[in-house]
C-alpha cells in the first residue's frame, strides 16, 4: 500500500486546490449563465444540476492531466481504478440544493485517498463566498493557501458555536429530541446546508464543533475530515446500516460532553 512521501502529500494537496478551484469555476459559470436545469435522483429532494456535471467535468481534466494513473470516484458516477495507489474522491458541488436556489453556501470538495480510504490531502473550495480551505497528512490546515493557526477552544460547552445537519425529508422523532438537547447544552446552532463546507470551517475555528445526522458518502466528507484531522479534533462517526448516520467532530475540550449529549 502507498506510504506518500511529504512532497507527494504536497504535490497532492496543491493538485486538490487546481482540481477545486477548476470544478468551481465551472459551477459557477454555468449559475452565472442561468444554466442550472436540474433533474432528480433517488427522491424529488435529491437533485442534479448541469452545474454538477460541469464541475466534475473540470475536476477530472485537471486530475487526469496531472495524474493520468490516478483513479477517482465521484458523485455524480463517474469512476477510475487506479494504477498508482491514489484514488480521488470527488463531490463536485456539495449542497446542490443551495446552487439551484442561488444561496451561496455550497462547497466543491475533492480528496486523494489511499487504496484503504484513508486521506492524504484535500480541499474544499466555496466559490460563492470566496473560500478555499487545504491540507495534507501532517502539513496542517491552509485557508487561502496560508496557515491557520490553532484558535483558543471556547471557554464553555455553553458559549461554543457549532454546525448541524440532518438528512433531506427526515422524519424520525429523535432528531428532534437531539436538536433541543443540543440547543440546551450549546450556545448557538447553524446549518449552513453542506457538510463539506460545514466541516472545513469547523475545522479552522469558526465553529467549535459539527453535528450530522444525515446519510453521509465518502465524498460528502473526505476532503472535510481530512483538514479537521489535521486541525486536531476528535471526530466520531456510528454507521447505521439503515437511516441516518451520525458524526461529531469537536475540539478535544468538549468532545466527551457532546458525544454524550448526541450519542447517549
């Protein structure tokens, strides 16, 4: 199994950013032409825009242009074994739903993995609001290509900010047994809509932690959980094998308080 050397980890972090940037772009240029013609998936909440197809397209050209060998696994279907022990995963725009309202807050999030699933660098990219958020195994956390320095852990449970989500039409009375001891114990819930993006800023300090109960995929938080390893935060993830699954990242401080309020 690939052991990458620290410059393969930073070849591999700036290729993430282009990759990011590249898929950006191009969602963005298509919701600025009013191109965004959407189609449902699995439900009529699950949808897809020509604004995903678009930045996938350009996250492979870049990828494959860097990296021909590599493989990758997206989204939106597309996928590539690979040949030299990196495989991507890609979410070429996270919170579509967002995109096709015009909200800002959706994310492009692509990573390079192991043959295991185990991230080596990443990056999440919120074109809208004009963030860019790296990292790469033991290289740390970058926003806007320069280092995040680790910010204090809020004083109190009581006083943290932290990031939620839940699943798209869900309707399981615990959730909101959840969401009240959570609003109880904590002092202040958003919920930006995608947990890419979501994770990134939780990852460099501006929530104290995140909250997800939700159906989550590797390329929903690979490149996420990658930067919020690197930021030092305990993450916990329980895998339902049907419904919702459940993760929490959070600043070491607060992190056993939280799980018992959101694990029981």
């Amino acid at each position: 199994m690939l052991t990458p050397s620290a410059d393969l980890v930073g070849e591999l972090r700036s290729l993430a950013e282009s990759a990011a940037v590249a898929g950006g772009a191009a969602a963005l240029s298509c919701v600025e032409q009013g191109d965004i013609s959407a189609s449902t998936k699995t439900t009529g909440l699950d949808i897809v825009t020509d604004a995903d197809h678009a930045s996938q397209r350009a996250i492979i050209a870049t990828i494959e242009s860097a990296r021909p060998g590599d493989g990758y696994v997206t989204e939106e279907g597309e996928q590539r074994d690979s040949t030299t022990g990196v495989t991507w995963i890609v979410d070429p725009v996270d919170s579509t739903a967002n995109l096709a309202r015009d909200l800002p807050v959706w994310s492009v999030s692509v990573a390079a993995c192991r043959e295991d699933g185990t991230g080596i660098a990443g990056a999440v990219h919120a074109p809208r609001i004009g963030d860019l958020f790296s990292g790469g195994k033991g290289l740390g956390v970058l926003a806007g290509g320069a280092p995040v320095p680790r910010r204090p852990d809020a004083p109190s449970l009581g006083t943290a900010m932290g990031l939620i989500g839940w699943q798209s039409g869900q309707r399981h009375r615990h959730l909101g047994t959840t969401l009240v001891s959570l609003i109880a114990a904590t002092g202040r819930l958003r919920s930006p809509g995608s947990p890419a993006l979501g994770l990134a800023w939780t990852a460099t300090g501006s929530a104290d932690f995140a909250y997800y109960e939700q159906r989550l995929y590797e390329w929903d938080i690979a490149a996420g959980l990658l930067l919020c390893r690197e930021a030092g935060l305990e993450i916990r993830m329980d895998r339902a094998p049907s419904g919702p699954h459940k993760l929490l990242v959070a600043q070491p401080r607060h992190f056993d308080e939280l799980a018992g309020v959101v694990f029981g």
